[in-house]
C-alpha cells in the first residue's frame, strides 16, 4: 500500500494492506490500529498500544496520512517513556 491517504470500501478493487500498516476506523470513532488481517468481509484491527483486536468495516477504514502516522508513532513513544521504556 502507498503512503496515500486510501480509502477501502465496496465500490473501488479492495486492496488489503500488510498486515501492522496503521489505519483509522471512522466506523468506531475515528479509532487507529494496527491492520493484523482479514476476518471474513472485515477487517481485524489491533490497538496501536495492544489489546484487543475488533473487526472494522471495510468502507469506514482508510490508511494515516503520513503526518497522522508521525503523530500516532509519535504519542506511542511517549506513552512508552512514561512507563520506564516499555
């Protein structure tokens, strides 16, 4: 998949991205994980932080941008330097 701003959903050829590419659900709040796979006409998606996966509708989920990615990327950091470099 391209560092485009690409939308999944049922009008356009689906394009399944490698698995860990990070991508919003606008179908769950705007939540961002981690693609892990497909699950039927889903997809698995996986908190960025970890927890648990939740399936995502293919046409509510698009890939970050590269400066959504830099910030997530970002925050992720952070959040492991406040833990004592978990």
């Amino acid at each position: 998949m391209s560092e485009e701003n690409v939308a999944v959903n049922r009008h356009e050829p689906s394009q399944v991205p490698p698995p860990g590419t990070l991508m919003r659900d606008s179908g769950h709040s705007n939540r961002v994980g981690e693609f892990r796979g497909v699950v039927g006409p889903h997809g698995a998606l996986r908190p960025v932080g970890g927890g648990v996966e939740w399936e995502a509708e293919p046409e509510w989920v698009r890939a970050l941008t590269p400066a959504e990615r830099l910030s997530v990327e970002n925050a992720l950091r952070n959040l492991r330097s406040s833990r004592g470099g978990l």
